[in-house]
C-alpha cells in the first residue's frame, strides 16, 4: 500500500510539472508569435 501510494503520488507530481511545463512554452510561444506579428511592418 505504501509503494503504491508513493507511486501514485510521484505520478501526479511528474504530471502536474509536466502540465506546468507544457503551460510556461505555450506561453512563451504565444509571447514570440505576438512579438513577430507586432514586428512585422504593415502592408
């Protein structure tokens, strides 16, 4: 019960800092693209 527990445990850990990391590049791909489209001169 115990090993399952901590398995269980570290699983979500992993999966939250994976959502977190997933969260943090999604965030800096949305910055660039915004920065790139601002950068761009208008036709």
């Amino acid at each position: 019960m115990q090993i399952a527990a901590l398995d269980i445990t570290s699983y979500f850990s992993f999966l939250s800092g994976a959502m977190i990391t997933l969260f943090v590049i999604s965030l800096i791909i949305i910055f660039v693209y915004e920065y790139e489209v601002l950068r761009r001169p208008k036709s």
